[in-house]
C-alpha cells in the first residue's frame, strides 16, 4: 500500500508574518501526526520573503519535540551550502534525540534565486558547488554510515555523536541528475513533481534503470511530492484552488512589479495558467483519494508526500484530514506501526 506524508516550505502567506508561518508549520506537523502521516518534511530557502525555512535542522528540533510518532525529516537540505561533516553531525544529534526517526533529504540548489551569485557569495558557496554535490553526497554517507572508499582522506574521521541507527538518507530531485545519482548509491529518491513544469517524470525512469543495489538500500525506492487542496466537496476544493492561486499570483507580482496594476482579464488568464502549469490534485475526499492513487501507479510511487496548497494553517489541517480519512479507514488511524526508514505509517 503507498504511504502518505507531508511537505511543508513554510510559505508566506499575505498578510502573515514570517513568524507566524513557522508557528503554522509546527501546527501543521501536529495535525499530521495525529492523522497518521509517516513523515513530515521541511525545506531550506534562502532570500526568499514568500518562505520563512531557512534552517531545516532548527525546525526540525522543534517539531520532533511536539510530535510523537511521525518521522520528521528535511525536504531538503541543500548540501551544495553546507559542509557534509556540519550536516552529518546536526543529524545525528537530532537523531540521538528523537527515537531515531529523522530523515536527511538532501539537495543541490541553492534553496534560493536560481540566478543569485550574490547568495553564492553570502553562503560561501564555491560555483563548481552544483558539479560536486555527488562527492559531498558521498561524504555525508561516509560521515553517517561509516562507509568509505579504501584509503578516503575522512575515513578515520568519526562521527559525534556516534550512531547505532543513522538517519536515513534521501536524494531529492525533478531531474535526471538527481535520479543518476540516488540510483548509483542505492538511496532513495524523492521526486519533486510538485514542481510542476520544472519536473521530468523521464527522471523515475532512469532511477529505476540505473538503480545499483547496495548496504544502504536493496531496491529503488520512490517519494513522489504533488500538490494537493482537499475539501468537503469538489466544487469548494475548486474554488478554495482559485482563491489560493490568486492570492499566491498576486504576492508574487507585487514583489516583482510593485505598483504595477494588470488588467482584470489578463491577471484572470494568468491565474487560470497558474493552476493549469501546476501539478495539482484537488477536490472533495474522494476525488483527492482517487487522484493520488492513480498518480502513485502512474509514477510508481512507494509514497505520496502532499504539499499542502492552502495559504492557511486551518486549510492546510483541513486538507491533510480530510485526505487521510479517506484513504484509510477511520479505525486505522489511531492503531501505531513500527515507522522505520521505508517501513509501513498509520496512513497506507
């Protein structure tokens, strides 16, 4: 049965501070864990006013104290910022703390302005960061598992904490590159087709043709991100999709053209193309239901991470409940499962 979890990028919304979007984040993870998700993730975004996660590791701390069950992990960190010794260290320590159920997604972006050499700078962010994410992937794990090509400059480096059990490890990506590499080191891949437009589901494919079995993982295994907007009834998910999509557009355009007024029909033609560009499931319970079943078989997915598209806290609590009693049976909700790396959740 595919598995559902949670990516929340601590968005922004009109008029919210960025205060408050980390508080409605920690709610949100709440609300997950009592409705039976397996894992809630958080990102890391920087230079970026429309999203207040810029340290993954301190608000995964904070969640993995309030909940109790549901892993919690990052979705992801962007390794090309970070030394993989800091991560691997931040990590363990959070998972000495939490019952050991923390996940390390790991990425290559910046997590902010694609084109910002002024970030790179700030971030001490070298330009061939992007080339070496394999190499320092490669030192995370080695950090992490203790796993090192003979003769490696680190491998008499050890880890503190030590760990009995490491954090598991996971790739994200929207692309080929991330896939190739997931797949020759035997992890996990995390699919971003959340992003719409800028995923290539041609990425799966090659993960799973490319896949090396090995110590860290015996068969590929795949985490597809989608967006999803859940409501009472179909006709009210659609509305709610409209007015979330405005609202986004309209933040956007007057961050990026202040005082600059579109005309009525034209702001309507690019909301509309908005919600079209965007890989988005909503509707009532049912239709939710039905629309992310077909999108696991159609990308052969393990697990479902939603993206909750609501602007709000309570929309995105409504989404997630609503999802997960349809997917599962009420009484199922509250029966606890052994969560391991890739084991079984509550919501299956």
């Amino acid at each position: 049965m595919v598995s559902l979890s949670v990516l929340d990028v601590a968005l922004v919304a009109p008029g919210c501070t960025a205060r408050q979007a980390l508080h409605d984040v920690v709610r949100t993870a709440v609300a997950a864990d009592a409705c039976g998700y397996h894992r809630f993730w958080v990102a890391e975004h920087h230079n970026s006013p429309r999203c207040a996660g810029s340290s993954p590791a301190v608000l995964i701390s904070h969640i993995a104290a309030v909940t109790h069950r549901i892993r919690v992990g990052s979705g992801g960190v962007m390794l090309t910022n970070h030394a993989p010794l800091t991560i691997a260290e931040q990590f363990a320590v959070l998972q000495s703390l939490h019952d050991d159920r923390i996940d390390l997604g790991v990425g290559r972006a910046t997590g902010g302005t694609d084109s910002s050499t002024l970030l790179d700078r700030a971030l001490r962010r070298p330009p061939q960061a992007r080339a070496e994410f394999p190499l320092l992937l490669d030192e995370l794990v080695g950090f992490l598992y203790g796993r090192w090509p003979g003769g490696h400059a680190f491998q008499d480096l050890e880890l503190s904490p030590a760990l009995p059990v490491p954090p598991g490890v996971f790739v994200l990506g929207a692309s080929e590159n991330g896939a190739r590499t997931a797949a020759a080191r035997g992890l996990p891949f995390a699919y971003g087709a959340h992003l719409g437009p800028k995923s290539r589901p041609a990425a799966l494919d090659r993960y799973r043709s490319a896949f090396s079995p090995g110590p860290l993982g015996t068969s590929p295994h795949v985490i597809a991100s989608v967006n999803v907007q859940c409501a009472e009834t179909d006709e009210e998910a659609e509305r709610l999709a409209h007015d979330t999509a405005a609202a986004r557009f309209r933040q956007k355009h007057t961050a990026t053209s202040p005082g600059v007024a579109l005309p009525e029909p034209r702001e309507r033609y690019l909301i509309g193309r908005m919600l079209e560009d965007l890989q988005l499931v909503r509707g009532g319970p049912a239709t939710v239901s039905a629309g992310l079943r077909r999108l696991a078989a159609t990308l052969g997915a393990d697990e479902i991470m939603l993206v909750p598209y609501d602007i709000t806290a309570a929309g995105r609590e409504r989404t997630l409940r609503l999802t997960a009693a349809a997917w599962t049976p009420p009484a199922q909700h509250d029966r606890p499962r052994a969560a391991g790396r890739q084991g079984r959740p509550a919501v299956s």
